[in-house]
C-alpha cells in the first residue's frame, strides 16, 4: 500500500515535475492568485477544462446513453429544510481539533494519522530501514512532521499500524482517546490539540431579501434527485427499474484542503441514482454482461483486522459468495471499472475498497469506493453505495408525498383476516363526541385481539374495550353496532418505497489520477533534460491534431487552414502552431499537452497533397493522402482503432524534417 | 412593443396551456416542490436537460470551436476583496421598497411600472378602448393591480408612457421621487413605500472551518476570466487579440423572482471575454463577413426621448454610422444573431437594444441587449457590452499583477525629450541622507520644468529646486553632478492594458424563449382539443427519433433494438416506445417533447427492411432502406438539409398504420 507513485513507464514518478507541467500548460491553476488565492479552490485552463469535458462526454455514453438514464439538472441552491431531513445537517462533519496555543485548526483523523506515522519512519530510521515515502500525502500535507529517530516496541509498531489501517473507522471521541492514549501533540507548538468537536461541511447562505430563508450549498447533488423521484418515475411512464444522473457542482467546506486537485471545495460531481426493488435479491438484467470482469477488492474485515491484503476476483463469484451485497451493486462496480479503463486509467492502480461500519455515510448500508493509487496514496474517486430507501423515507414521511412505486400485482394478492365492520348509525349515537377515539381504538386492535374479541362478541353479544380517555377507560360495543369476521381481501396493487443503489463520481479526482496515470518521461539520447509527455488516450486528450508547417513558407498556409477547417468540420479539435520554433519543439510542447496526434505539411504535401501522420508515443509516422489520415484520426479518436492498427493499414514514414528544420 | 404573444403559426399564445405541457413533460419543474418550492429555483427534466445541453453544444461549436476560443473553468465561490474591487460589493443591487405596514419588499423600478401600466390599462377602460394584455409579466405578476376605471387627462397619459419607455435610466433616489410625485401606492395595503434602499444581490457565504474569509457566490462568470489573463495570454503564445470563455452557473438574490424561467437566482451562463488592442478602432478581420445581416435595432437616444422605435439596418452601415461604437462590438452582435437563428428563434421576435447611460452596468462603457419577445413581453437574453480596460485596471491597481500586454514595436518608438542625468559620485556626498528625496524631485519634473531647469543651468551653472523637507525646503544642484538634455530615446515594446467585448448569455432565458418561439397547436378535423407542439429545430430538439413498432407483434423487437443501437452509435438520440398506446397517441406525446422525426418498423421492414420516416412538423413521410434513412436523419440533425430536402430525395410514403391500429 505504501510503496511508491510510478509513471506509465515505471518511472519513479516526481509530484514536483509533473506539477510544474501541469501549472504551466494551464490544465490547473489555483484560483484567485493574484490576490493570493484561496485554499481548495482550482480553476481549469483550457487544456484541463477540455479534458474534464472530455471525460464528461465518456461518462455521458458510458452510463447515461447505454442505459437511458434520465438525466436531470437540479439547483445548488437548496434550502435548510431539505438538509435537515437528509441527515446532512446534522451528521455531514468532519472532526477538528484545535490547538489552544496557536490556534491552529486540526481534522482529527489526518492529525492522528499524521503523527503516528511519523513515529513510525522514526523507529525505521532508528532501526536503520529505508522509509518509503509518499511523495506528497493530501491527507497531511501541512502536518507532515519529522518526528526523531525513536525506536519502538515492536508490539507499539504493530498497534500503530494496526489504528492506521482502520483510522477510517474511529468517530470523534476515540480520536481523541487515541490522541490522548499515545500522547499525540502538535509539532509545531509541542502540545496536544484540543478534544474534537463536530465541524459541518456544508457552506452556508441565505435565500431572499429579508434573510430569513438558510439553505447551503448542495453537498453532493443526490438530494435534488429524491426529491424528483415520483416526477421521474412518471415521465418513465411508471416503469421500473429506472435511473436519474446529474451532472454538476457540489460544495464541501473542507477543514484542511491543501492538496491541489485531490481535496478541493468545489468540485464536479457526476452521480446516479438507480432504483431497484428491494424484493426478490436487487437482481440486474444485464448483469451476466459484466460477470467475469476481475476486480481487485479490499473487503471490510480484512481492514478490520488491521491488514490492507486485497484480493483480485470476478464480480460475478463476489456477489455469488455474498462478498458484494448484491447483483445491481456488482453491476455498477464492474461498469465503473470498465469506464476507468476506457478513460485511460491504469488497471494495476485501481481497487475497490468496502467501507467499514463506522466509516459509512448515515444514509448507506454498503459502499465500494474505487480507489485510484496516486503520489498521495490510494484516492477515494467514486464511491457506490446502496443507500436502500433511507432518502426517499425521509423526505415522504417529512412532506407526504407519495415517493413510492405502485404496481399492479400480476396475481392478485388474497389476504385472510379479521376484517371489523361499524354500523355506523348505531355507533355515533352511542359514542357521541367519542366515536372518532373508539372506532380508532378498534381500528389498532391486532389479528390476535381481534380474535378473541370476535369469540366475546359471539359468546356474550358484546365486547368490552379499554379505550384511554373515553368514560372510565373501558366501553362497550354490542353486536347491533358491530361485526367481526375472518374474510378474504384481494390486493390487486403493491406499494413500496425502492432501493437506491449510488454510483457517485468525483471527476475532478478522476481527472487529477489520470493526469498521473498517464504521465510519463522520454529520455533524450544526447543527454538532455528529460521531456513531460502525457499519453491520454486519443478520446480524452485535450486537443486531437497538432498541425505544422515543414517552414514558414506561404505555399503551406492556406493548406494548414483548409485541413484544419476540414478536421473541425469532423468534430476533431486541433491545433496549428506556425510559431518560428523548430518542429522538435513544438512537438515537445505537444507532449506536455498530451496531444496524441502530429499532422506535418511539407512540400510533398503541396504537390501530392499527401500528409505524414505522427503517433506521440512511438513518435513513428504514417503517410498517405488526406482522406485517409482523416479517416485513421477518426478511427483513434473514437476508440476503434490503436495506432499499431493504423502502422499496419498506412505506410509508414521516416523523413527526415526535424533535421531540415533544426539546421 | 405591447403586442401580444404569438405561437409559430401565428395563433394567439396561452402561456397556461405551455406551461402546462412543459410541466408535464418535465422540461423544468420548481425546485423542492414537495417541501413547498423555493422562489426562483428551478430544475430541469430530462426534456430540458438535453435541450440545454444541445444549446450549449451549439454555442460552444458557434463561438469557441469557430474562433478557437480559450475556455476555462473557474470556480463560483469569490472571495469578498475581488468583488470588492470589481465594484460588486457596492454597486451590484437593486432598489427595493418596504410597504411599512405589512412587510412586503418591492422591486422600486418593478413597482413603479407596475402601477402606471395599471393606470394606463384604468385610462383605456374608461375610454371604452381594448387593452392589449401582457399575459404575464415578469416584472410585475404578483404586483399585477387592476387600477380602477380612472381617465387620465391626455398629457398625464404621455407622461406615463415617458416613464415608461425609459424605466430602466432610473436609480433609486429618482424611483423614490416618481413615487411621491404620482402617489404610487401597494394595492394591497394602498399605502406608499418606503424610500428605495439598494439590496446586494449577491449570495453570500463564509469559506473555511474558522469563518473569517467572507465570500460570495460569483453573480457573472466573468472575474474568474479576468484574473486570468496573464495567464491565458501566455497560454496562447503572447498573442492578441484572443478571448477566453466559460460556461457555468451563476447566482442572484432576486428580489421577486416569481416567474418561471426568466427571472431566477441560480441559472447557466456562457460569457466570452474578447481581449482587443483599444487603439485602431477595435477592428475586427472577420468583420467582412457579417457585415451585410440586418439587425433590428432600439437605440439609446429613441430611448430617451421616450420612444420604443425600432430600425432594420446592416451591421455594417451601424458601425458605419457610429450607432454600433465598433467592428468587433458590432462583428458580436451579428454573430449573436446568427447563434439566434441556428437554434431555431425566431428573428422576427428578436431586437437589439442600447443601454441607457444610467442602466448600464457599473463596469460598462456601451451595451447592447439581445432581447426575446415572449409572453413576458422583451426579454434581456444576451448582453453584448464593451467593458473597456476597467476590469483589468482595477485588478492591477489593487494587486500589483501587471494585466497587460508586451508587444514588440514593430517599428521602435522614437522619443525626443528632456532627460537628467545625475553624477552619483557627486550627488551623493552632496545631499548625503537626502540624496533620494532629491532625486525623486528631480525625475518629477515635467518636460516644460526641465525645459526652463535646463536653460538655468547652461546660463548659471546651478539650478534651484523645490523640494519640501529637505534643508529650507530648496536646494541647488551644480552642473558639475547634473547634466539636463533634450536627447532621443528608442522604445521597442509597447505596454497597453486590452479593452474588452463582451457577449454574456443567459442560457435559461434563451431556452425559455425558444420554447415559446417553437411552439404552436395543431387542430384536429374531428374537433377534438387543439394539441401542443414544439417544433425545435433537429439539432437542439431533446430527442431526436422516436422510434415505434407498428403492433406489440414479437418480430418487431429485435428490429427496434437493432435500429436503437445504431442510431446511438451514430450519435443521434432515440426513444422507443412500444407502450400499448394507438400510434397517433404516441406521435403526440413526442410532438409535446419535441421530437422532430418518427420511424415506424411494420411488417414491410421484417420482410425487405425498408423503414418509414416521419417529419414532427408537417406529418408527411418517406420510406426507404436504413442506410438511406439513417443518413436522412443525420444531414437533418447536422442541419444540413430541410425535410423539403429529404422529401424530394427520397419515395413519399402514405400508409394507413395508424388506422389499422385504431380499427
């Protein structure tokens, strides 16, 4: 679990120079910065605000149009009530504490965390070993102490990494029984932090100008989805199963959010909501689809017991086995890992990790989280719960509306039982102002007492009720104003309120773990500084074609508009750069940008009107007429062909450009 | 400019019964509903989720693909200091009222209006003529008093019309005057407001767990690009001009936003912010090729003299004549015409409208207004303003970041002037601690007093200054550490701070318009009741086929999934409804969503595959092989040919199926 981050190469990979990349092409950049900017607040250059609509676009095919979900677009704006409801705010926090003497704000479980294992590359260096280090942890960036070089028990060793696998688990009050247990202090001051208290995440505003309506800022846009339910399940003409996505901002007040892309406070979220009958096992229609997809799993009481072993096995034998809940859980795992893969993600630094019990959000009863390896550890970018019916029970015993599903039985259902039958104009008479209070004292009776009462009736021609309130507490009824018999009923509709099973996607993660997925150095045979290439495959790359001219000569230029326009025209984005550098260069820059494809006019072009294509990675080139190339480009960018496909369809090329250039 | 709304066709427009129909068929739908809604909160349906996203796919191929626009994502939440110096946080409000005896809040301008129409409408009432009503009014629906049959003296009548027509050139204090000086009263309590109050309409929040960075939720997309400029302008290689871009949510505290679409607190925008040199008349090269569409434009000055006159004229003339400032202002509004036309509104419900000199926006030096006729009457739906350098200058002055650009003279600069030289060896020991004050007064010179100093010394061999705080409070230098030329200096860059043009569009607005603009009711022969269509161009029409088997017969099934498939590998959007409704009845369900074609599969299609096509609009239908009909559809959704194309292309089709169903 700790070894070390790695490039697509195997390159030990540098957080350093691949952010210094980053930054300068514009993927990211911290917002506000010329006023100093603010923490966990990132905005997109265009490189990065392409690739983010890039790898929307995928996800879009990928779950939407593949299962005619029922996309929605709900507010951000929503008000306290809502919240309140959901549970979010009450129980949405992270625990801080605080340090009295400088007044330094501390999420508990990171400064726990932290500081133990710190203690723990204290005793390797006292023990001589080599400290493996993460290169630059999210969770404790700012606290990232250097404790001494102090050897510990081995049984201390053993417990500390025992806390540390299962830190996801401990709640407020035992972090800060740890913090007291083994003394953990703030190195910056040297004293121990404050008990921790409850901080909730969510940003706060007012609605209206009189300020008397509070709502927040959506935490996740789940919520704007339940609330729609009966609305959708309607426009699906009453069909079930059906899923609602939403694609959007949500908003996270996070404590401590020093980690560039990784724990932001504004992020893009990407969730569905699949509704599914909780009778008859959760069962997917297309789950044979995706049965022996092998996933690579770290289960709830393997954490438990203090160990992060993970295993790799088919989702189908998982769910089979009981280790995944059910068949639509097992469904959306296995297409969430077949969306990584399309996207580019690499498979060897990807699993699913269950969460514990204590770790679960208060709306779920399972999640797997996929968990992407980065330079900051194994990263939480989508979780999938089944969050059963705990929202839409809420929200419908808050407000009444009817958040259920309603069915025609295909078989009638027939019930047997005792059925009481008032005769009304007896009854008011009898009961006066009471008869509401005892006919709903009848009403509550059980089958059991409604048995017995049954047998008083017809032995004694009365029954005798305890009814509190009414008279002494006890009534009579005689059998000339009621009847109690055991009849059938027929139930020809079924109501009950569906499961929810939540695939819920953090894009920005998604699109910072393939940043490092994809990156990689090439070295240079002269001996040159290593160049930054990033190798998106060609249907999230930022931009498809670079386009350049062999020189600056005019002939080439109406042709570069022309093919450029041409390509456009066919929905592949591109780039020309005519700029005076040499084609070396510009490549080089292309490589950074992570464009895939190279396209060089030259005076062949001119007189031929043939083009060379170049693949980034391999850096070999193709050549053929336009049509053909654009027909390749197509055949790369929508993910039908690689380009050993293509080496093998068109001729290759070695020219000799560069040189003629650089001369 | 009071003339009532119309549908497509001409027939009077009942906002009711669309209403209704985009209800219903979940085009938007009030926020929170089932906890009682939140004013100006709204969400969208699957229907208007994909008719938005089709919108913004057009905007962003029209303008960003079209002129290789830099794009960006930049966060909403803003800290307070950058809208502090943006003028935001003081001039970013509206004038709103208090009625002192029940606690209403009014829109001062809102009301004002409000209350003079109904007067107005009185006047017309009692002299027996025929009101021509707005069915609903943003601005005024809860206001909306019917004032008593009242006849006003003739000149009253003008100078309410006056009012009127330039209500939007009002602030506060102004507002505040009108209602004295015309007795406006709240209907409801008939009594007079308060004196206007300016209401911030931005949403504010606090960022991090410790509360003390004030923020607020970003009420235009267009700081975030601001503050990016130095950074996009590298990004694009250092050249200009160029312009960034970003679509994403923003957010105004509505006073009253009690109207639908139009007037709410969360909604989509997608602004462009276009870097020009601020010499050389802010020209544009593509100018050329917009400049012959004809616009309908309102000007400031028929404005003011408090008239609604409109004029047809050709962009160019406009510019031509100085009533558009600018090519690049003017090559922006044609090109937010022609956006316009492609997503199907209709021109002839279109205008161009100059700000008033007190309407424009604090930051604003000319404006000019997209606005949509609808049943709301005109409808800001686009701004089109020339920002000059103020944002950039306020940015740069408060943070010291140096926001402009460095261009190489092309040509240097050739700079004749006085200049000082000091003899630092001399200088120094001469003035000792003082020798920088002096200095500074010395470089503070103007070139006429260096002009006189200069003379003084060849004449005198010394010069007397004054500089405050040093000695007597004059000094004299010796012309042995001083020398005063008239002498040439070369400047080989040039600095300049870049004006900006900037088209800012309210996505939701447009959408709302549109729909009103595409729709219309068909008559039937038999008398039936009038159904609702929304005839939405293909390329933003939410789905684009419904495809429906001719009978629940079980050969179908296979066909239309086959069929489904392939329409989605080709990227066109489908539904299909084998729901046992009659076909006529599912044609209209998607004539109510807007879905401009229909395949019917019948048993011709299992024997010899030939499917029939259908057109939303005027009912006819083709038939032929998939291969052509596939290619039908995507030319139509590409927007490259009519149905009058297709229909001449391919056989007409005249079946009976929807009989044989009925029967």
């Amino acid at each position: 679990m700790t070894s070390s981050a790695t490039t697509l190469k195997g390159q030990p990979l540098d957080k350093g120079v691949l952010d210094n990349i980053l930054r300068r092409r514009l993927f990211y950049t911290p917002s506000f910065e010329i006023y100093g900017g603010v923490g966990g607040l990132y905005d997109y250059g265009p490189p990065g605000c392409s690739l983010q609509a890039n790898i929307v676009d995928v996800w879009r095919k990928h779950f939407i149009l593949e299962e005619d979900m029922l996309e929605v677009d709900t507010t951000v704006l929503t008000p306290h009530e809502v919240l309140k409801t959901s549970g979010h705010v009450d129980k949405f926090a992270d625990w801080m504490c605080k340090d009295p003497k400088n007044g330094d704000i501390l999420r508990a479980d990171h400064f726990v965390e932290a500081i133990l294992e710190a203690r723990l590359n204290g005793n390797k260096e006292a023990r001589g070993l080599k400290i493996e280090e993460k290169e630059e942890d999210p969770k404790k960036k700012k606290r990232k102490a250097k404790a001494e070089a102090v050897k510990l028990e081995d049984a201390v060793v053993q417990e500390y990494e025992e806390v540390l696998a299962k830190i996801d688990n401990y709640g407020g009050p035992e972090l800060g029984e740890l913090i007291k247990k083994y003394d953990l202090r703030n190195p910056l001051t040297g004293i121990q932090p404050s008990e921790p208290v409850a901080f909730n995440l969510m940003f706060q505003t007012s609605i209206g100008p009189s300020s008397n309506l509070a709502g927040f800022l959506r935490p996740e846009t789940a919520q704007g989805q339940f609330l729609n339910f009966a609305k959708l399940l309607e426009f699906n003409q009453s069909q079930m199963p059906f899923a609602s996505a939403c694609i959007g901002k949500s908003y996270r007040n996070e404590i401590s959010p020093r980690a560039g892309l990784l724990r932001v406070r504004e992020f893009l979220m990407a969730e569905i909501e699949h509704y599914v009958d909780p009778e008859g096992g959760k069962k997917h229609t297309r789950f044979h689809e995706v049965k022996d997809v092998e996933l690579v799993l770290l289960d709830r009481d393997t954490q438990l017991s203090g160990k992060t072993d993970t295993k790799k096995i088919k989702i189908g034998e998982a769910v089979e086995s009981g280790l995944v809940d059910n068949e639509t859980l097992g469904y959306f795992i296995a297409r969430i890992y077949l969306f990584m893969r399309r996207i580019g993600i690499d498979e060897s630094k990807m699993r699913f990790r269950q969460h514990m019990a204590n770790e679960m959000a208060h709306y779920a009863c399972d999640c797997w989280d996929c968990e992407l390896f980065t330079t900051g550890g194994w990263i939480e970018c989508v979780g999938c719960a089944d969050r059963s019916a705990y929202d839409l029970t809420v929200h419908a015993n808050k407000t009444g509306a009817p958040l259920v599903v309603r069915e025609r039985r295909e078989e009638p259902l027939v019930i047997e039982e005792w059925q009481i039958d008032i005769e009304k104009k007896k009854f008011g008479p009898l009961f006066k102002k009471d008869a509401k209070t005892v006919e709903a004292a009848l009403e509550a009776t059980s089958q059991e007492q409604r048995e017995k009462l049954a047998k008083e009736l017809s032995e004694t021609g009365k029954i005798t009720l305890e009814v509190a309130g009414v008279a002494d507490g006890k009534v009579q009824v005689a059998k000339d104003s009621i009847t109690i018999e055991f009849r059938k009923r027929v139930e020809n509709t079924r109501e009950y309120t569906p499961n929810v099973i939540e695939p819920s996607f953090g894009i920005g993660r998604i699109l910072y773990s393939l940043m490092e997925h994809c990156f990689w150095t090439r070295g240079t045979d002269g001996g040159d500084e290593a160049r930054g290439v990033l190798s998106f495959p060609p249907t999230v790359a930022p931009t498809k074609v670079l386009i350049v001219p062999l020189s600056s000569n005019e002939k080439f230029k109406p042709l570069l508009k022309t093919l450029s326009q041409r390509l456009r025209t066919t929905g592949i984005s591109n780039r020309i750069d005519d700029s005076s550098a040499t084609i070396g260069k510009r490549y080089s820059r292309n490589d950074e940008l992570g464009t895939p494809l190279g396209i060089t006019i030259d005076f062949q072009t001119v007189q031929d009107g043939t083009l060379t294509l170049r693949d980034r990675d391999s850096t070999t080139q193709v050549r053929a007429d336009e049509d053909k190339i654009i027909e390749a480009i197509k055949s790369l960018v929508e993910g039908n062909k690689t380009w050993a496909d293509i080496e093998a369809e068109l001729p290759k090329f070695e020219g000799q450009e560069v040189e003629v250039v650089s001369r």
